[in-house]
C-alpha cells in the first residue's frame, strides 16, 4: 500500500496525513504537520518514501508500548498467543479467560497476515489492540445497561437538566430547540419546560420576566418527541413549570396527548395502583410532572368524562424565607418556578410572603400521573403527609442547608419521595453548582444547565455514562434501606473502602495549547476524586516543558476512597501558565467503580464535552477492596 502512494514520487502533508489513517494510525493533524515539518529534510514541502517510514515510526512506536511488548515477547519480535494471554492474566486482569481469547485478539488486531496465520502477534498488532476500545479505562460492562430496572423510580439517580431551552445566560440569551435535542441525546431524562401564554391562544416557553426568546410549546414537544428515546429506552419526564392560564393549559394538554400518543403516561399502571414503578415498567414512556388536583383513583374515575373547561383553585402558604432571595433581591423576579416560593419585593426591598391561588386545568392535571410537584415544606411533614406519586424540587441553597444539618432525614426522605434540587436564581450566567453534595445524600433529580461547560457537567456526564448512559443509575444499597445508618458526613463503619493506584504513564497526541504555533504545550495533570467529603483529593504531576506530543511522566498515585460506590475519578490535562492561570486542554471523568485494571486508555473530551481523540492518556490501574 504504501509503495503505491509513492509510485508518482514525494507526497505532500494532506497525503501524509491521509496514508497515516488509511494505515490505522489515528493521528491528530497538528501532530502530523509539526512531525513532517520536521521530517521535511529539503522543506519542499513533499517527503519521499523513507522519510514517511520515519514519521509513522515516530507516531507508531511508542516507547512505553515497545517496553510493554518486549517483556512478554520471548523473542522480541512477536508475541505467540501463550504470551499474549499470560500478558493478559498478570497485567489486563482479564476476567474472560476463555482458551481462544489470545486467538480472537490476534485474528482481530494483527495486520500481517503471515503472522496472524502463524497465530503470533507483531508489534503493529500489539499496539493496535492497545488503542481499541477493549483496553478503554472505561469497563466495557458499564457500557450497557446492568443494573437491575425493576426497583421503583425513587431508586434511581436520574439525568435531570434545568431550564433546558436556554443555550446561553438565564436573561437576555436566545431559547433554543437544540437545548432539548442535545440534552435528549445526552440521556437526559428530566426536561424542564417553563410555560407561559402566548399570543392567539398558544403557549409559549421562556424564562419568563426575563429578555430571553421564546419557543412555541407545542415545537418544544414535537422534538422531545422526536428524540425522546435515541438514547436510552427508558422514561422521560417533563417537569413543567407552569405559570399559563387554564385555557392555554388545556391547549398544553391537547399538544401532549396529540403529539406524544400512546407514548404518554395518562394513567396509573394496573400492577402500580399505591408505588411508583420501574424504569423497566415505564419503558418508552413520557411523564408530565405538575401540580395536580386529586388522587390517582379520582383521575381514572373521571376519565371519559368530559374535563374540558373544568378548572380547579387551591390555595398554597409560603412558609419559609428562600435563602436565595436574600442572597439577591434584584433577582427575586427570576424565581418563576410555579413549585417555589411566591415572593413579590416591596418598597424596602424585602421579601413579602403571601398565600397565593393556584389554578389548575383539569385536563392538565388528569395526566400528571406518578410525579406530581408539591411544595417541600419539612421532612416532618413529608413523613406524615407526602403520597407516593408527589415529588419535591429545592433550591441548592436550602437543600445545601439540609444537607448538613438533617443529612440523615435528607436521605430518608429521597429513600421514598423523588427529590429535585435546581440552581439558585443569582445563577444568572446559567453557572452550576457541584451536583455530587446532593447525589451523595440520594438527591434523584440533580438539574444542571446543560450548555454550560465545567466542572459540574464533567461530573454529570461521568456519573451518567454508567448503566449504559441510560440516564437511570440505581442508587447503592445504603441509600435505599430504610434501616440506613450512612451519612455522607462521617466514615461510615460498615463501608468497604478502596485503595485505588494509578501510574500514569504518558500523554498520547495531547492537544497543543491555542497559545503555540506549533505542536507544543507544557503539560501536566489533575486526578481528581469526588464523592463523599472524606474522599475528596486532588493531585497533580509534574510538567513536561513544550512536548504535547508524547509526554512521559511514569508517576504514581494512591487514593484511599472509604464510600466506592459514589466516587467518580477526574483526569484533567492542562497547560502550565505563569500569568493568566493553567489552559484547559482536556479531561475525562468515570465512576471509579467503572475503572479497568491494567494498562488502560483515558480518552480526552473537550470542555465542551466533545472528543479530542486521539488525545488520551496512558496509565496503569489497580485497586484492592
């Protein structure tokens, strides 16, 4: 293949770089043009023939892949299957040790035909297979949906987004169907939908009082149709935030019924009459979450009947001070969730609470079914008069507050009510906080702006690539046995600790830094653990001065994390900076209960959550529990 590039002499970068993948070499293209520059003995711009042989060596022959190699290799030039399996037994811990497994890789991985007829691997063969995804850090089990999906939906951790329709800040930004379509494919499950009338009778969706644009309801709808389920079988909720008037309600509820079909959940389940369901029984199914009038006997009594023009008024006390209008009075306006608190700002600028009527839409609430909101008041009265199918949402900062101070009675109450924790209105710049303090207390539906970038959405979409990025992760044991002793607040006496070590080896193709004209960087890394407070650590390597490329760290660290079950790992690479700070140039965050033994692959994601490949790193994993 390659003399046949070369039959009309040189070729120029762009043929380089193309001959490069067509040999299965993946190669970052400002890599390749600063190794061809180099390689470029009479910058002409063309290499001939050798100089091609010494640019693939350089991308090819990484000198901790050839170490790796010669170890095992009797011969140094191949390795025959029984090597390849004894490299697989001490160093991948490979669970599947099945006789033909050394065979499969080889028949897999091994270009050489000769060689794969002689049942041996070559070097090219070998560093294949260690760029696959079967040598990801990533478990491959993880990859698919595992956990068991027959536990009731209070089981379970959910991917949950807050106000899902902004791409930009929560005041003048522009509304946008692709916050709902990106969130969706993300494996999202929880949408918000803040709704609101709209001129000729059609509801509209907005952050309301702000300058932000607004989406008509029922094209909001039309595309949560159209990718509710792309990414995961399992149901999606629509949490409305609902400030229409009946009218544009029962317009809300004609859009729902006539676009979602069958789809839409409109009655309780015959074998779920008092509990809520599972993921499993709810599959393929969309939820609307919002005050509802009556009980769940009532609505299938009603059905058939006609509900249209039926309206009914409630009254709802706002009891307590919400500590986040206090931290911003100017903001106040901007708590338009119908759930929260009803606050008004008087002449003296404070808060004035008041008892507020709401009106609700029969047909509306006919079919919210196994999530209706209701207003969180106090675990205390959560206990005594909270139904199965009513959830709560929070603002972080008063969820914040219960989490130290009623860290117990926090968890007992998401062990039996679905509980939704959204960011505090002073959040303007659509910022987010750290969704891992209230996953560690059982928080189910933890709402991120998904269009903001950082570390929150790393975590999210760390926490959520589990179980198949199903967007459903069952929660572990201790925060769903009623008889719980575990508080994220103190080392637990019965936790199963891990001593997890991570050698990290090299970087491989590392993006350069956007401060370089060439391919260079000052490289060094973060590793990171999130969890409970106990297993919160961070340490960093040393940097490697202007290699992007390939550099070589070989350095070791041991973290000692006491609740596994909750842990995720971060790996963060960055560019040293002397005055503005450190440049992001990558990252990527797994459960550390998802993590490979032996030598594995880290994938390297953008900030925004796009991949760099073949940017990764290259390390060594072990851990005893």
């Amino acid at each position: 293949m390659i003399r046949d590039e070369f039959k009309g002499g040189k070729i120029n970068l762009e043929k380089t770089h193309r001959l490069l993948e067509k040999l299965d070499i993946p190669c970052n293209y400002t890599h390749v043009k600063s190794i061809f520059k180099d390689n470029d003995r009479l910058k002409q711009g063309r290499i001939t023939i050798e100089e091609f042989r010494s640019i693939y060596r350089i991308i090819a022959h990484r000198e901790e892949i050839v170490e790796i190699f010669n170890t095992y290799s009797g011969n140094q030039k191949f390795l025959f299957e029984k090597n390849l399996l004894e490299f697989l037994k001490q160093e991948q811990y490979a669970l599947d040790m099945r006789k033909n497994i050394a065979f499969e890789i080889i028949q897999k991985y091994e270009p050489i035909e000769e060689v794969k007829k002689a049942h041996q691997m070559s070097f090219e063969g070998f560093t294949r297979y260690m760029g696959s995804p079967e040598c990801l850090v990533f478990k491959t089990d993880c990859t698919e949906v595992y956990q068991d999906m027959n536990h009731p939906l209070n089981d379970y951790f959910i991917s949950s987004s807050h106000n899902t329709y902004l791409i930009s800040d929560q005041l003048l930004g522009p509304s946008d169907i692709w916050g709902y379509v990106s969130a969706l494919v993300k494996g999202c499950r929880c949408l918000e939908i803040d709704c609101w009338d709209g001129s000729q009778n059609e509801p509209v969706v907005y952050h309301g009082y702000t300058l932000t644009s607004k989406l008509l309801f029922k094209t909001v709808i039309q595309a949560i149709h159209k990718y509710a389920f792309i990414a995961s079988d399992y149901p999606v909720v629509l949490s409305l935030e609902n400030h229409c008037s009946p009218s544009q309600q029962e317009v809300m509820a004609d859009i729902l019924q006539s676009v979602f079909g069958d789809t839409l959940l409109s009655d309780m389940l015959d074998d779920f009459p008092d509990k809520l369901p599972s993921p499993e029984a709810l599959k393929f199914k969309v939820l609307v979450r919002n005050k509802k009038i009556g009980s769940l006997r009532e609505t299938r009594e009603r059905k058939g009947s006609d509900k249209h023009g039926q309206v009914e008024e409630y009254e709802e006390v706002d009891q307590d001070v919400d500590e986040e209008i206090k931290e911003s009075k100017a903001l106040a306006v901007l708590e338009d969730d119908s759930e929260k608190e009803s606050e008004t700002i008087s002449a003296a600028g404070l808060p004035l609470f008041k008892r507020r009527r709401v009106k609700v839409a029969m047909a509306l609430s006919d079919l919210v079914i196994y999530t209706k909101a209701e207003k969180f008041r106090s675990f205390q009265h959560s206990r005594l008069y909270q139904q199965f199918n009513e959830t709560n949402s929070i603002g972080e900062t008063e969820a914040r507050k219960l989490s130290k101070l009623k860290a117990h009675e926090f968890i007992l109450h998401t062990m039996k009510f679905i509980t939704r924790i959204y960011p505090k209105a002073t959040r303007a710049d659509s910022s987010n906080f750290n969704p891992q303090e209230f996953w560690n207390i059982g928080c189910q539906m933890v709402a991120l702006n998904f269009q903001t970038p950082g570390l929150p959405m790393d975590l999210q979409n760390g926490k959520f690539l589990d179980n198949g990025s199903s967007g459903y992760i069952l929660k572990p044991q201790f925060l769903r046995d009623s008889k719980t002793l575990f508080s994220p607040n103190k080392i637990p006496r019965y936790s199963n600790p891990v001593t997890l070590t991570i050698r990290l080896i090299s970087g491989i193709q590392l993006p350069p830094s956007n401060h370089s004209s060439s391919n260079k960087a000052d490289t060094l890394v973060i590793l990171e653990t999130f969890g409970v407070p106990n297993d919160q650590m961070k340490q960093q390597t040393r940097v490697i001065k202007k290699n992007a490329f390939s550099p070589k760290w070989n350095e070791t660290f041991t973290f000692i994390i006491h609740v596994p079950e909750l842990a995720l790992m971060r790996f963060v690479v960055e560019n040293q900076g002397l005055i503005a700070g450190n440049e992001f140039l990558g990252q990527y965050t797994l459960p550390v209960l998802c993590m490979n033994k032996g030598y594995r692959r880290v994938p390297l994601f953008s900030k925004m959550g796009e991949s760099l490949e073949p940017a990764a790193l290259f390390i060594y994993v072990w851990y005893i529990r």
